[in-house]
C-alpha cells in the first residue's frame, strides 16, 4: 500500500530531475523518520524541501494572518472566480451550512493541511444558505460537499465524511495533484464516488461558467454579445465582398466556413480553458493565414473573448492571459445562434422588408410621373382599340379561336368565313348557330341578314364571347326566340347540374362588368357546378369574401354566418361587442395541431342581425378588415354548437409543472410567432429579469423554426417572474411557458 501511494509522488520528483532510485530513498528515509520524530526533512536538487506523500506527516510552519488569509478564506460568487477558478495551486472548496455538524467536523481537517502545505494548497469555504445559484449550478446533493478545484475544472470531490483511509488517500492525491482512479459510475454508498468523471467535468464547466458570468457583471455580458452581434455582420459582409472578387479559379468561402472555423477554435477553448494549445493560435498558421486572416473580423471576434497579439512574437500569435470561461461561452453561443437557420431567415425576412420599404420609396418619390405615363399609355390604348372588338369564338370538341375585328366593318358572316379559312374541318358540316347569349345573340348559318350585320350592327363592344354550335341544338333555339332559354338543353346534356358565371358564382364582383375579356380569368362562359363542391362542409375565406351581388344568397331567414380575416388576438368577448346578437361561436381550428385559423362560424340572435353583420364585412375588428357571409348549416349538422365544441379561444393554456430544483433558471418557451425576435422575448421579460441567452428550435430536414425555444436568465429569481407570464400575448399568440429541467 505505500508503495502505492509513493510511485506517483516519484514519478512526479524524476520529472523535476530526481533520479528515480534517489526520490525513492529519499521518500522512505522522511516516511521512516517521522514515524519515529527525528524529523529528516529529505532535501530537494535545488535545496528545497521534497514532496511528502503524506499530508498528516507534514509540519505546520508559522505563517502571518496576511498569509493565512491567502490559504483559509469564504468565497461568495463575487470573488470566485479570481480566488478559486484563477489560482495558481488546487483549491480545496468546502460547501458547508452554519447548521451543517458533519461540515463542522471535515473543516478543521482541511484547515490543517492547508496550514501544513505552505501554501502549496488553499481551502475556500461556501455558504450553501447564501449562494444558492452557485450550489444550484454545482448540483450540491448533500453537505458537506467538498470539490477539488485545479486550474479551473473540477479533479476530485467527496460527499459527506469518508473513512480515515479515504479521506488520507483524497488529501494525498490533492497535495500531489495525482489525478484519482477513473470513476464511470458514481456510487452514494461511497463519498469518494459520489461524482462520476463525466458529472465532475459537467460540474466544472457549470462553475465556471456561472463564477465568470458572476463577474463580469451585466453590463458587460451585454457589451460582448452586441460586439458579437456587430462583428458577425460585419465579418459576413467581408466574406460577400471577397467572394464578390474571386476569379473563376477560386471557391470562394461562406460565412458559415469562416465564422464557423472562429467558433472552433473557441470551443477548443471553452473545452479546457488551461491548456496552451488552445491558449494560443498562430496567426501564421497554413489554417489562419488562408481562411481567417483575409477578414479582420475574425481577429475582432477573438479579441472580444480577450485574445491580443503576442509582442514576444511580433503579433505572430494570439494568446489570451485570462481564465473566465463566460466571455468566450457567450461569443460561441451568440455566433451559433447568429448561424442558425431560424436567424438567417429572421434577417433575409429583414433585408427583403428593407427593399420593398426602399422600393416602395422610390415608387412613391415617382409617383406623378408614373402616374402620368401610365395615363398617356392608357389613352394611346383606347385611341388605337377604338372602334375594334377582340372576338373570341369557342368551337365544338373545346376547340377556341380569338381576333380583334373593325365592328363596323366585319360582319358575323366575315368572322365565320375567317374561322373556316384559319381552323379547316372545325365547322359542324351539318349546318351551324352563333350563338352570343351574353349580348343576346343567336344567328343560324343561313340567316343572311343576321349574318349580313357587323359586329357594331348587332352592339357588341370592346370584346365578345360567342358559341358555334351544330344545327342539332335548332330546336332549343326556336324555343329562345319565343323567349324560352336558348341554353336549356345545354342544362339537360349536364345532368341538370346548377351552372354559373363568373358573375353569379362570385368569382367576379359587379364593378366588373363591361371589363369582361375572352380567355382570361374573367371569361364569361358558364361553367357546371360540381357536386362534390356543393358537398363542402365549410365554405373557404375566399367563398366568404365573395361579391356584393351574392352576400345575400342565403339570407333570407338564415342566422348562421362565416367570419374569417379574424386577429389571432380575438376572444369571445371582444368578436361579441364587435358584432352584436352573436349567440354562439365554432373557432375553425386546426384538426391535428389545434392553431387558430383566424376565423369562425357564428350563430345570431335573429336574421335581422345576420344582415346587420353581414352589412359590416370589410370593416375593422382589432385592426383587420372583416370578411362575413352566409352559411346555412348542412343537413345533419349539430348547430348550433354544443359548449365546448370548437372553443378554441376558451381553453386555458396549461400551467407550468413543479420547478425540477432550487435554482433553476431556465424556461421553455412555446407557441412563439414564426416572426418572432430577440428583442421581442428581451421586452416581454424586461419586468422579470434579464435574458441572458435564447435558443431557437429547427426542423432538422430542413431548418424551418418550430415555434419553440429556451430562454435563460441570470438568476432563478427571475426565472420565477417569468413563469408567472403563462399564456400571455406575445406578438398575438399566448405563449406557453415551462421549466427546462436540463443544465
């Protein structure tokens, strides 16, 4: 067992220029004498005195109350960092309570090493009642615990009060810096495996992360992710100015290379603040020099975590002195949300809202003279169609042909022989009908005298619509000129389907006629209304926003009503006042996902209100125009609605579950707008608390934002305010607030 415990502390001894068989003797030689008290001190190369495996066999020298104030102090969260993650020799850090005995029995042990190590060692001491947030970010399960801390992370640990050759053995690797035995699984029976390896680690970068933030102090960890904010715009503009340059030989790099490879190295760094490899980066490096140093950005960035350029080197590297993890912690994070897909298209969104407002500038700037061309443009139009007419003709078997005609010199007759010449064979052979029933026209192919007359002879305007049709439909037509409908046995061929215009089926409003044109989506042929659309269990927005002409198809005795282009901010209450005699309210909701569609089905008190509703579509219900119209219920319908059907307005938003632990400051943040920005969470919480860091959940497959997130705060305190804000509004939605239990 002693030789155990002494082949580290040799090892240690050759490394300093020992030989391995003198560091031995010496080892044995002091062991043996303090056994018996003669007090050989076993002396060193240089004269010093030699490391002493056993802590309980080393001498308490005399040190001032100045010196003992640098080995035994309390720590607050104030002062951590400089005293316990900045010292320059393991820190013995004791989590302990005034009310705590077993704290109070473990102390004085740890004290008297401490004195006996010279300053080799240091015990700091931390209230448990007074820094929570501490405690809380070190995941303190019992008291006393006790942390080695070295270098800035977190080496060995024990909970409670081991057994004397425990406890000998965890101060002997302490005063040795020997690392202890790997622990993968922690084990509450032992205090000495209390923490795993990869829980210590954990637990390491928590303290010191939350010892530099504790630090530096708000102002400056705003200070840093504004910089960090500035110098990622800045470096992306530095990247799409070169890559604006390259040759055709060259690839050019892409933010997300360059920043990317910043936030590498950053990372390395936040991995193991001590290590000197990550400590310096070589500006001439093959890396450096062709992917970074073309962009002083860059530089910047690394400057704002507290790189600078080295004087040994003549600026060939950059070190950084420090050891607060929090300032480079807060670049990674803020750089990685920065590159995040849900940011990148906050700020496209962004840049293309600055155009169209730009734009819309410029147009506004040239309005008059716009105006005015377009004028000239319109009148050049109307000169040049005065006194033609645009005909179009459609054919059996669904053949069309379209021309602009003189009307005062082309006759029907002239428009026939052009159709024969230009479309040969799509003439019915049996005898023909034009048939225009839109301007009233029906002209056999033998009436000489109809089609003797020209197109301003028979009044038709600026365009027309007509139907060659076979001879076979003679008979329906003789029925027309004795006032019958012309296109009766068109309704029999379709099976007695209803069939519309444009016009009646509300496709076109009235202010549209005289404007009709063949072809387009104004074309003014009738079409068969389909069964499956007259089967439709709810009519679209755009059914309800239909014309004037056919608000009030179903009004007579109907109460049932569309509301759509509703505010996402609406409720019961306000569509209520809004509109009065609404007695019920469906929501239209998303089957699946439950969001509010923006629009409802209602049920007024009587049909006179109905109209009076109806009567306000287009104007204002919490800042958008209003569309309404009617819908008489299906048969079979459950209307009006029974409570609690398509209420989606009146369900409560969930409240928040138990916090997970005393400490905790984080929140998930759900049914966030798509549109969503920082500052817009900053704001909502500005009365809780200060925000200290946000993530933004992503679709993996394709990067689109899910609605959700996370937010930290800078203390558990403000967390606690901010929870209570569950189900408020945030840009329209109610957002849905919970604990985060992870760390």
């Amino acid at each position: 067992e002693l030789e155990t415990q002494l082949k580290p502390v040799v090892e240690k001894m050759v490394a300093e220029g020992w030989e391995a068989e003198k560091a031995h003797e010496t080892l044995m030689a002091q062991y043996k004498s303090r056994r018996t008290g003669q007090g050989h001190p076993g002396m060193a190369p240089g004269g010093g005195r030699a490391p002493a495996e056993d802590p309980a066999m080393m001498e308490a020298p005399e040190l001032s109350d100045a010196e003992k104030a640098e080995i035994l102090f309390n720590v607050t969260s104030k002062d951590i960092q400089k005293r316990v993650i900045d010292s320059p020799v393991p820190v013995i850090l004791d989590i302990h309570a005034t009310w705590c005995e077993p704290c109070k029995i473990i102390y004085p042990i740890l004290e008297q090493i401490a004195m006996r190590g010279g300053g080799q060692l240091r015990v700091a001491k931390l209230d448990a009642d007074v820094e929570r947030d501490l405690v809380a970010a070190l995941r303190v399960e019992g008291l006393p615990t006790v942390f080695v801390v070295n270098k800035g992370k977190i080496v060995d640990s024990f909970v409670g009060i081991p057994d004397q050759e425990g406890l000998q053995q965890f101060l002997m690797r302490t005063v040795t810096e020997t690392p202890r035995d790997p622990v993968d699984v922690k084990d509450p029976k032992d205090p000495s495996k209390a923490h795993s390896d990869a829980e210590l680690a954990a637990a390491g970068k928590r303290l010191a992360f939350a010892a530099g933030m504790a630090s530096m102090g708000s102002q400056r960890k705003e200070s840093i992710e504004m910089a960090t904010e500035d110098l990622m715009s800045k470096l992306e503009e530095q990247v799409n100015e070169r890559a604006a340059q390259a040759g055709g030989d060259e690839t050019p790099l892409t933010i997300t290379q360059v920043a990317g490879l910043v936030v590498k190295y950053l990372e390395n760094l936040e991995g193991d603040m001590a290590n000197p490899k990550f400590r310096n980066i070589s500006t001439a490096s093959n890396l450096y020099s062709k992917k970074l140093a073309p962009f002083p950005a860059a530089a910047e960035l690394f400057g704002t975590v507290g790189f600078k350029p080295d004087a040994s080197t003549d600026g060939a590297c950059l070190v950084i002195k420090h050891r607060n993890i929090a300032p480079v912690s807060l670049v990674v994070q803020r750089a990685k949300d920065w590159l995040s897909p849900g940011a990148q298209r906050t700020r496209a969104q962004a840049k293309m809202r600055a155009l169209a407002e730009e734009a819309a500038a410029k147009r506004a700037a040239g309005a008059p003279a716009a105006a005015a061309a377009a004028k000239a443009r319109a009148a050049a139009r109307e000169e040049e169609d005065e006194g033609t007419c645009m005909v179009g003709v459609r054919l059996e078997g669904g053949k069309t042909w379209k021309r602009k005609l003189e009307a005062a010199t082309t006759t029907l007759g002239d428009v026939v022989d052009l159709v024969r010449q230009e479309m040969p064979g799509a003439l019915p052979a049996d005898g023909f009908n034009v048939v225009g029933r839109a301007v009233n026209v029906l002209v056999w192919h033998d009436d000489e005298v109809g089609m003797g007359k020209t197109l301003a002879d028979l009044g038709l305007g600026p365009s027309v619509a007509l139907v060659i049709e076979s001879t076979a439909a003679k008979g329906s037509r003789a029925k027309a000129a004795e006032g019958a409908d012309p296109f009766a046995n068109r309704k029999e061929e379709r099976g007695g389907a209803k069939t519309h215009t444009m016009l009646s089926a509300g496709i076109l409003d009235t202010a549209d006629r005289g404007r009709e044109r063949f072809g387009g989506d104004s074309t003014v042929f009738e079409y068969p209304e389909e069964e499956e659309e007259e089967e439709k269990e709810e009519p679209s927005a755009d059914t309800a926003a239909s014309s004037a002409s056919s608000k009030h198809s179903f009004g007579n005795g109907c109460t049932r009503l569309f509301l759509g282009n509703l505010s996402f901010k609406i409720d019961e209450d306000s569509l209520k006042n809004a509109i009065p005699g609404v007695t019920h309210i469906k929501w239209i909701t998303d089957k699946e996902s439950g969001k509010f569609y923006g629009s409802a089905f209602v049920e007024m008190k009587t049909a006179e209100k109905a109209r009076q509703a109806i009567d306000m579509a287009g104007s204002k219900i919490l800042g958008r125009e209003l569309k309404a119209n009617f819908a008489p219920a299906r048969e079979g319908d459950i209307w009006p609605p029974v409570e609690g059907q398509g209420d989606y307005k009146k369900k409560e938003m969930p409240g928040p579950s138990e916090k997970p632990f005393e400490g905790c400051n984080k929140l998930f943040l759900g049914n966030l707008a798509y549109d969503i920005e920082d500052e817009d969470i900053h704001n909502f919480f500005a009365d809780c608390g200060t925000v200290v860091r946000i993530r933004y959940l992503t679709h993996q497959h394709n990067g689109d934002f899910k609605g959700v997130g996370y937010a930290d705060f800078d203390t558990s305190e403000s967390a606690d305010a901010a929870v209570l804000l569950n189900g408020q509004d945030l840009k329209g939605r109610r957002i849905r607030l919970d604990w985060d239990s992870r760390m």
